[in-house]
C-alpha cells in the first residue's frame, strides 16, 4: 500500500510539473504582497475619479447626476480616509509617483495625521522643500517645538540671510513654533518679517494682531497698542484688540468711543457689528460713566444696540444717562429714540403711552409728529386695537402729505383693513390709500391689493379696472394679475397674452415664475439673461497655487483663502476655474467674479451638496428647496449670525435645534454645516407635514408656525392670492424669493439648454 501511494505522488508531481501554462494562474500561486502604499495610491486615485466626475456634473449635469455622483464621491472619500489611517507607507517612492505621494502627505497633514505625514516627508519623500514648512509643522507637533524650528531652520542665523525672503508658510510656522517653545524673541521676528508692505494684506494683519497679543502678554500693553493703532486699515478682531488694550491702560472712554464708532458702521457684518456694540456696551454699565461719551457717540451706540438686536440694553443704557441734552433737538431725539426702542422691545402698552404723550405735548414739525402718530399706530396695532391704530394711522397720512411717512401709513392702514374687514371694504380703502401714494413701486403694490380686495369681493371688473394702468417697466405684478383676472373672466386669449408680457418683464420674480407655470411657457433659465450660460460643455482647470493648500494645511487658513481668492478673480480661466473649484471645498461660495451673473451655475451653487443631498433625502425635501432657503437665509455661509441670534447656513436658534436634535445643542456648533443643514431641514420636514404647499412651509420658517395658521385660517386655499395677503412684507417677499429661487435652480440644473 505505501509503495502504490508513492508511485500516485509520484505521477501527481509529474502532471503538475509538465502542465501547460494556463495552469499557473494565481488560484495555484502563491499570490505576491502588494508593494506598501499600493493601496492608499489605488484609494487615492478612485477618490480623484470621483471627484472629477462630481465637478463634471457641478458644471455640466443635472441635480440627479449631481446626487449620485455625490454618493460616488463619499465612498471614495470615506475608503481613502480609511486607507489612509490603516494602511503602510512605503519604504521607497519611484520617481513617477513622488508627486502623488506628496499629495498624500499634504492631506495627512490636513487631517491631523502628523506623524505618518512626516514620517512619508522625512523618509522616502526625502523632505521636498516645497512642503518643508509642512515636515516642520509635523516635526514640531510629533516630537518637540525645537526639533520643528530645527529643520526650517529659524531663527535665522544673521550672517547667513535675515529671514524675509522666507515665504509666508515658513514664517507662519516658525512663529507658532517659537511661541511653543517659549522663544519670544524667536517669534517676535517671524510675525516681524511678516508685517514687510510687500506680503498680503492678509499676512500683515494676522501678524499685527498675533504680536499685539504677543506684546501685552510680555507686558508691554502700550508698544502693542500703538502697533495696531498705526495700521493704515485694520479688520474687525484688530479693532476689538486695539480697544481692549486702550481700555487696559486705563483710558475705558476711549476704548467705548473706537468701539461705538465700529458698531455704527453698517458696511460691517452683523457679527462685528454686535461684538462691538455689546463690548461698548459692556463698560458703558461699568467702568465708563454714561455721561462721559459725547451726545452723538452715545445716540449712535444705543442706535447700534438697536440694530444688533438689543434694543431693552439700549434702553437701560438710555435711561441711564443723567447729562441733560445739549439742546431741544438732541431732547427730541432722545424722546423719539426711547419710543422707538419701547416698540423694538415689544413692550407695546409702554411705546403707545410713550409716543401719544410725545404727540400730545411736543410742539414738533408736522414729518415729525408724522413719525409719531405711525410709531403709534404701530404699537395699537401690535396690542391689536384696530379701531384706535387705525385713528392713528390716518392722523400719520394726513400730518405728511408729501413724504414718505404718510405713504407709508396710508399703505400700512389698507393693509390693516386687509386682515379685519371685508373685500369690499378693504378696497375702498386701499383705493383711497392709492390717492396718497405717489411713488413707484408702492403706487402699484396699493393698485394691485386694491385688485386683489375686489378679487375676493366677487367683482372680476373692478379689479380689472383697477389693474388697468401699467405698472413700472421690468415689474411683473401688474400683468400677472391681468393674466390672472383675465383668466378667471374666461378670456384665456387675453390671459396668455399678459402672462407672457409678465414672463418676459421679470421672469424669475415669483409673479414670473408662475406666469410661466399658469401658461405653459417652455422652461429656459436664461430667459432675462441672454448671454448667460447654464452648462459648461468644456470647462478647462488647472490646480490652484500650491503655497495656497501648503497655507491651508500648516493653518494659515485666511492667508490660503485670500491667495483662492485673488486667483479666481485675476487670473485666467483655467487656473481661475481651479481656484473656483478649490474654494467652494473650502465651503466659499461667493467669490465676486465680474462674469458671476452671467454664469448661472456660479450664481446659484450646490453648495454644501453632500449635507444637502443627504438631509433632503432623510426628510423627502427637494434640494432645490433646501438651497433656495440658503441662499436667503445666509448666503451660503456657515457663519452667519442674524441680529436676533440665529446661525449657521439654515440660521437657527439654539432652543430650537435643541428641541429639534432633542439634546442640547451646543451654540457654536450650528456654524458645522452637516449638523445645521441636517436640523434645518428636519424642522422644514415637520413644517411640510402640516402645511403641505412649500409656500406656507417657507412662510413658517421666517415668521414662525402661528402666524402661518392664523393666515390659513382666515384664508384657507393656498395660491397666489393667499401669498400677496401675507401681512408681513419680509414674510411675503421671502416666500416669492424662495420659490423663484427653488424653481431657478431647478431650471438651471434639470431644464436648462446646453451652451
């Protein structure tokens, strides 16, 4: 038995030694290693595939091309992140592969990764000068602050060079470095070399202000304050800091005057606005005496508190002041300003008394006793006293008959009459409203309620009547309603006429929009635009400036913004398009290109797509829905702060993500776009649960759900008609920006001819 075993062994070796080639497959092989780092390269380059195919269809395709490619994209990113933190690096790097490679260090960096960037950067990359701030940067985190400076070198040795030839990346690192490790001076002449005329404004002003701070830490609050103090121009944080170290050397007067100047400036964003208004604020309830500012700086903060949301601080800081007022129209101010922030703070019965004891005792101008019978009237009608705000409305019309505060009271008191009296009723009204409005538009938005009142009195001709007289050239309210009486009377042939004449008016306002959509006019997102473009059929790009991502990945995110920035605008297209593209990553999505408006796909970005897509598929939204609500609502900016508090693209409170997360949510993390977008869209998918059309949805996301079902219920169908009754003018604009925007989008992406 053991001897025939042997001669089958011994046939079976036979076989396989003589067996043809097709034998030798890897099922019979032992199957080779792959070489270290294959894997993040092959994970690296599906990533880039997927990436390009998503830019393909961001510039050429439709929304649902844009969708799955969005899902491409996250799982190609999600396999390489996950290469990237498990797989070996290599020993050794080919030559042809050295620029991919130093790809993947750049994004270890980005990611946190410091010491497996290094080690690529020390070892086979064999340290690049390029990316030598970057192999610093590792250095000094991984091991010691010194071991950093070491390899860049710095400080620089003065018999060799000075250091001022070194690029922004450099000094940036070698000054976070030294203040690591405790080298002041060292730092110091970093952020030194970084304030020469010849580096970005950028770079200046992160310099100034980083030894400012520098400065005041070592003791020396003077020397830093007159370093900002010489700044030709300064930012907002430079600003704040040059106040604060004003008021550490004693002189808190001073520092609340630079401050109220600041919060005056409405060229500022609503955040700088604030930290300045409430800083001032702040030493004006302590250390600064209210009575120390002068008149005109203590009315322009309180007027600033005001516009920043914070009108009962305001007038605690009002009340608080004790110096008489310089002269009978500084009083008058005064007086008028305490009405005015009373009905700011909703502290209604208080503003009425307010404003009627201003109208019965003060002998005043008849426009200014005009803005005090409306400010009375709009407090009766926040306390709900139609009868007595209605007085007051027509005291306020009849006090200027040639300005703008009766326009406005004749137009509010229609609109009052609107809400609580019948059709009819409320067009007699808004017809005598008409004879005391004289200037466009608000002469047709009067004609056109006036149409809508008799409208919904029953009496088609009468509307037809008051709709007769054109409105403003490029308004597409008057003939959209023609189109729309015209319609309801039976003359379907008059109706096409004037709804095309409104489409092609103003075709992406909201009376438009639906002009369009109540004819059945072809759909063209150019229309009103005609040498725009909404698809690019070859669009060329070539990668933005390296020291862009270098400053991006070593920190210096302002400066590698700035140096997107300036490229997208400047230079040629191709290199622009890379620097377009790179941006909006970076979550930049308005970058001011002189040829924006006629790059439709510019105009109106995916942004944020991946939150988008996966927050609208989680609540069955349209994404075209969820962008229109952000264009409006922050511009396409996560940090975006509203006067009354509210954050992030999709501008929330923080009670309200709370209860929508059901978890106490942090305030600052609603600037985190994936978090916001995703809360944002789940309370417009509650919204859209009970109100059904996306007008009333939007129309609850800006004035809140009561209001909405107070309009429902006094006008229960859902149309046109329901959105020009909408009594809040913000209200009824954004809901017609919201839904011109959802279907522009729409168009752009989904409709829109090839050019």
């Amino acid at each position: 038995m053991i001897r025939g075993r042997g001669v089958w062994v011994g046939m079976a070796i036979a076989v396989l030694l003589c067996a043809p080639p097709f034998l030798s497959s890897p099922a019979l092989a032992a199957k080779r290693p792959a070489r270290p780092g294959h894997e993040i390269l092959a994970a690296k380059s599906a990533r880039d595939s997927a990436r390009a195919a998503w830019t393909r269809e961001r510039w050429s395709g439709t929304l649902s091309g844009l969708r799955a490619a969005q899902a491409r994209l996250d799982a190609a990113s999600d396999r390489y992140r996950i290469a990237l933190r498990d797989a070996p690096l290599p020993a050794t790097i080919p030559s042809r592969e050295r620029e991919a490679w130093s790809e993947v260090a750049l994004e270890l960096a980005e990611s946190g990764a410091w010491q497996k960037s290094l080690g690529l950067l020390r070892g086979p990359l064999g340290s690049p000068p390029l990316l030598r701030p970057i192999e610093a940067l590792a250095a000094g985190t991984t091991r010691t602050p010194k071991a950093g400076l070491d390899m860049l070198p710095w400080p620089p040795d003065r018999a060799l060079r000075s250091g001022r030839g070194s690029d922004e990346a450099t000094l940036f690192v070698a000054a976070q470095l030294s203040d690591s490790a405790a080298l002041a001076r060292s730092a110091r002449t970093a952020r030194w070399f970084l304030l020469d005329e010849s580096r970005p404004a950028t770079a200046r002003a992160w310099a100034r202000i980083s030894l400012a701070r520098s400065l005041a830490r070592g003791g020396e609050p003077l020397l830093a304050r007159e370093l900002l103090a010489r700044a030709r121009s300064r930012t907002s944080p430079e600003n704040l800091l040059l106040a604060d170290l004003t008021a550490s050397t004693g002189d808190t007067v001073a520092a609340a005057h630079q401050l109220s100047g600041i919060a005056a400036r409405t060229d500022l964003p609503t955040a700088d606005r604030y930290a300045a208004a409430m800083r001032a604020a702040g030493w004006a309830q302590g250390t600064v005496t209210p009575d120390s500012m002068s008149e005109r700086e203590w009315m322009g903060l309180l007027r600033s508190l005001n516009d920043v949301g914070e009108p009962s601080l305001a007038l605690r800081l009002l009340d608080a002041r004790r110096k008489a007022a310089p002269d009978a129209a500084a009083s008058a101010e005064r007086e008028d300003l305490r009405a005015m922030l009373l009905y700011r703070a909703r502290r209604y019965e208080n503003a009425a008394a307010e404003y009627r004891r201003l109208l019965t005792r003060a002998k005043r101008p008849q426009p200014s006793r005009a803005d005090l019978a409306l400010g009375l009237a709009r407090s009766l009608r926040s306390l709900r006293q139609f009868a007595l705000s209605d007085s007051a409305f027509v005291l306020a019309s009849a006090l200027d008959t040639s300005g703008t505060t009766g326009e406005t009271a004749a137009w509010e008191r229609s609109r009052e009459w609107e809400d609580q009296k019948s059709p009819r009723e409320a067009a007699l009204v808004l017809r005598w409203a008409r004879g005391r409005v004289r200037t466009e538009p608000l002469r047709s938005t009067v004609r056109l309620h006036e149409a809508i009142a008799w409208i919904r009195a029953d009496s088609l001709a009468r509307a037809d009547s008051a709709l007769a007289a054109s409105g403003p050239e490029g308004d597409a309210r008057i003939p959209f309603w023609r189109g729309w009486v015209a319609s309801a009377l039976g003359d379907s042939a008059r109706a096409r006429a004037s709804y095309r004449r409104a489409w092609e008016a103003d075709p992406w306002s909201y009376e438009g929009v639906r002009a369009r959509e109540l004819s059945s006019l072809p759909v063209d997102a150019t229309q009103g635009v005609p040498l725009a473009r909404t698809r690019h059929a070859v669009r060329h790009a070539q990668a933005p400036p390296p020291q862009a991502r270098i400053l991006n990945a070593v920190g210096f995110h302002d400066l590698a913004l700035e140096t997107l920035r300036a490229s997208a605008m400047g230079d040629a297209e191709p290199r622009a398009n890379g620097c377009i593209d790179q941006l909006e990553d970076e979550g930049i999505f308005r970058v001011g290109r002189a040829d924006q408006t006629l790059d439709l796909r510019l105009r109106f970005p995916p942004a944020f797509a991946g939150a988008v897509f996966r927050a609208s598929g989680e609540e069955s939204l349209s994404a075209a829905f969820l962008w229109s609500i952000m264009r409006l609502e922050s511009g396409y900016n996560p940090a975006a702060r509203s006067r009354a508090g509210a954050l992030g693209l999709l501008q929330l409170m923080s009670p309200t993500a709370s209860r929508l997360a059901g978890r106490r949510v942090p305030v600052d993390s609603l600037t985190d776009p994936v978090l916001n977008v995703k809360l944002g869209a789940r309370y417009l998918r509650r919204l859209a649960r009970e109100f059904g059309d996306l007008r009333p949805v939007a129309a609850a996301y800006n004035s809140g759900e009561d209001a909405v079902r107070r309009w429902i219920a006094a006008h229960p169908r859902i149309d046109d008609l329901w959105v020009e009754l909408i009594p809040y003018r913000e209200t009824r604009d954004y809901v017609k920006q919201t839904y011109a925007a959802m279907r522009r989008y729409e168009a752009v992406y989904e409709s829109a001819p090839s050019r």
